[in-house]
C-alpha cells in the first residue's frame, strides 16, 4: 500500500509540477496583467511592408529594430502585403539563381512561416520579447478595440487602426497589451505613439515565428483588410 501511495505522489508530481505541457491560460493570464516594461525607444520609421491595395500604404516597423528577434509573414485572411527587405528562408533554386544572377540581398530580413490559409504574405510577424514596446505602424485613427479570444480566454485586445493616408484599408494589430491611455477615436502617428506591448502567447499557442528565435517567437501581428463600405454607411 505505501509503495502504491508514492508512486503515485510522484505521478501527481510529474504531470502538475514537473510536466511538459503548455502553462494554464489562468497563469498566462497573470503573467501578462504584471508585464516589466522593455522601453526600447521609438523605432525608425523603417518600411516593413507595403499594402497595395488601392493608394499604396507603407507600414513601419512597430519595434525598434533594435529589440526585434525575427520578422515573419505567414497565411491569413486580408491583404497581401509586399515585404520589404529579403527573404532569408528561400528555397535552394532562388538562393542559386540570386548566386549566380544576383538579387536583393539588402535591408530588413524576413522568413516565410508556414501554416495559415490565403495570401502567403498577409499576416506580418514581427517578433520580440513580452512586455517589449510597440509603436503605431500607420498614421490613423483607432476604429475598434477587440478582445482577442484564445480556447475560451482574453489575451489582450486586437487594435484595428484605419489608415489616413487610404482611409478604406484598416490595419489590425493583434498579441497587443494595448496602452491604457488609448480608446476609441485615438489618432496615431506612425513610428512615435506608443500602442501598448508585446504579449506572451507562446504558453497557450506555439508560435510559427520560434523556429527563426532564440526564444518562444512571442510578436506582434499585424493583418490588413479593404473597408470601404463602412465608409460609406
């Protein structure tokens, strides 16, 4: 009898203490609601991608470069983005004929993620560590400020910002805990107000960007999509 009670204690300890698994969303949750600020300063107003849908709308990179630990575009649902900069994970056909040939081998680095359905380039991750600031990649105005939903918990808030520049594109940016001193209405200028910071979804999600990261590919995202009927409503 006792030699059955302490296998099992040490069974209870293995799955509860010592286990692989992903951490309890309740913890994740926790840890977020007590993020230490990474201030890093305001990014450069570096073009990451382009949207080219109706007036061409340059987005910049929401990180400073230099707290950024990989940028990475994947399937999703919304625009295609063209991505500025080179593609480090290209198959070994483009790498030769870019070697032989040559090619754009110049500015910001990204890979292509796996997974996802759509346009390959839609979604924008650009990665760096929790608590990390993000800055408004456009000049607009906040539309809407969603809860972003995973298995059944809030993880932050989706933040979608219509442009100024093409007022019928709206840009989401999502895995944000978004700064309190934003609502509504709020208007952004690019490259210099501060939208909120980078959360830790990689305890409840694995993230695509890890593979190219020293760490679990924790990012923000940023999606695309064309809205021109709300204004005209």
């Amino acid at each position: 009898m006792t030699t059955c009670l302490v296998v099992l204690a040490i069974a209870v300890l293995l799955v509860g203490g010592w286990g692989g698994g992903r951490t309890p969303a309740a913890a994740v949750e926790r840890t977020q609601s007590t993020l230490t600020p990474l201030p890093t300063g305001t990014p450069a107003p570096v073009v990451v991608a382009q949207v080219p849908a109706g007036t061409p709308l340059p987005l910049k990179l929401p990180i400073a470069s230099g707290a950024i630990t990989a940028i990475g575009y994947h399937a999703a649902r919304g625009l295609a983005l063209r991505p500025y900069g080179h593609r480090v994970n290209e198959g070994a056909l483009t790498r030769l004929w870019h070697r032989v040939f040559g090619g754009n081998t110049r500015g910001l680095r990204f890979f292509q993620l796996a997974g996802g359905a759509g346009s390959a380039t839609a979604e924008l991750d650009v990665g760096a560590a929790p608590g990390t600031d993000v800055y408004a990649p456009l000049d607009g105005t906040i539309e809407s400020i969603t809860p972003l939903i995973v298995n059944g918990k809030t993880f932050g808030v989706r933040l979608d910002i219509r442009s100024d520049v093409a007022p019928a594109v709206v840009v989401s940016i999502s895995h944000l805990r978004i700064d309190p001193a934003l609502s509504v209405g709020s208007t952004l200028t690019a490259s210099v107000s501060r939208i909120g910071q980078v959360l830790a979804l990689s305890p409840v999600e694995e993230q695509a960007l890890s593979r190219y990261t020293p760490d679990a590919g924790d990012h923000v995202a940023i999606t695309t999509r064309y809205d021109a009927a709300s204004l005209a409503s």
